[in-house]
C-alpha cells in the first residue's frame, strides 16, 4: 500500500491498518526507551534486528502449538499479523531474580526461582504498569477466569519451550513479558518477543544481553542483540 493508516504508536513499534480488517501490519522501530519513556534513543538496525528475531520465536513456538497472532514477515522492518482484541494484561515469567522484582522484595540479583514465579501487570503507561492479581483481571473484567488460566497455562509452556531453547545457545533466560489477546473466540499470543522484552544472560560469564545494557548504560545493546540471534541461528538483515 503506498498509503496506510497508522492505528497506534507504542515505544518500539508502529501499528498500520492493512488491507484486511483481521490483519495489522507491525512497523519494528529503532527506538528504545526505558524507565517509562523517561531514557529514550535511536540505536541503528534495532528495528529490524527485532523484527528478525521475533519471527524466529513465534514460528518456533507456532511449530510447538502455540497459538500467535503472527502470520508472516514482510520485509526488514514489518511483519503481518492476526488482529486481536488485546487483554491489558502483561503476564510477566521470572527464572531469576532481577529488575523490580529484586527491588520490591530485597531479593539478590541472580537467585534462582524454583518454581519460577509468575506476576500479572496492568498495561497502562499512565499507572506506570502497576502489578495485579487474578482477583483484579476478574473484578474489572480484563478477563475470564478461563482467559486467565489459558494465559498462565500458555505463559508457563512457552518458559519451558524459550528456556531450553536459549540454554543450547548458552544463555539464561531470566524473565519475560507475554501479551495476549482474542480472535474469533480464540485466545493468541500477541505483541513481540525480542530482546527488548525479556532478560538474557551469557550462561558462563553472566554478562546482560538485553536491553538491560540500555537501562544500566552498559553499551553495546545492538552488537548484543545480534550475538543473541547469532548463537539462536536467527537469519538477521545485512547490517552495517
């Protein structure tokens, strides 16, 4: 299309129309941000680096049953995805202490979580994604009692899936955002999955090798994104 309607603009990705009405187009910027838009730069090939690397994850995950919205990349920087309607939900998975978690709770970074515990957040950038419970989700509606044990259901068997598949390219996932959302009466898995939204740490050294190094001014985040996509197998854009 050589015009299209832009439906939303989030921190890392823009949200097009296409030509379907059950269809919708994700823009992957260059953008990244943290501590609620407060730190914000442009870090070049970011976006398409993502784009990449979150094809490789949801047809990997597609491949092992589970249900995303995504449907196909279609260039370097965009891929075509289901509609849904989204839950404000973000159920986040922890493996390891780390983030607010450690901060809320006095909890040393890098302690093991056995089980791994799982948190529920209201998506909300004007609340500052407060923390929520499954009382919360049902009282205001956000989701049925059934929506909420499929996305826990989900959100625990994709940690199993990701944990073993980025422990063979040595690293740790230590945590993780999920979004989901409805079609056609059916939950999916929407948003993205890169390292913009979760923790990954080389498994011998435990050097950061997410966006982590953006919050804590570590340097080197792309060159870090594209190591963790190397050692996956993940076919990245020429980059340069």
């Amino acid at each position: 299309m050589s015009e299209r309607t832009a439906l939303y603009e989030g921190k890392a990705k823009i949200v097009y129309a296409s030509e379907s009405p059950d269809e919708l187009v994700l823009h992957f910027k260059d953008d990244t941000s943290a501590f609620d838009g407060e730190k914000v730069e442009q870090l070049a090939h970011k976006g398409e680096i993502n784009n990449a690397f979150n094809t490789f994850i949801m047809e990997y995950l597609q491949g092992e049953g589970v249900p995303t919205h995504f449907i196909r990349r279609l260039n370097a920087r965009e891929s075509l995805v289901r509609r849904l309607e989204m839950i404000p939900v973000e159920c986040v998975v922890r493996n390891r202490a780390a983030g607010s978690l450690s901060k809320r709770l006095g909890i040393e970074e890098g302690r093991i979580l056995e089980p791994p515990t799982l948190e529920f957040f209201l998506k909300n950038d004007a609340l500052h994604d407060p923390m929520i419970n499954t009382s919360h989700i049902r009282t205001f509606g956000w989701a049925t009692t059934e929506e909420v044990e499929a996305m826990r259901r989900w959100t625990m068997r994709v940690n199993i899936l990701l944990s073993a598949l980025f422990a063979k390219a040595n690293l740790i996932l230590v945590d993780f955002k999920l979004e989901f959302g409805r079609f056609d009466g059916e939950l999916y898995l929407g948003d993205e999955f890169s390292p913009d939204g979760c923790r990954l740490w080389d498994a011998r050294s435990l050097e950061k090798m997410d966006k982590d190094r953006f919050r804590r001014n570590l340097g080197g985040v792309v060159e870090a994104y594209i190591e963790v996509a190397r050692r996956l197998g993940v076919p990245l854009p020429a980059v340069s």
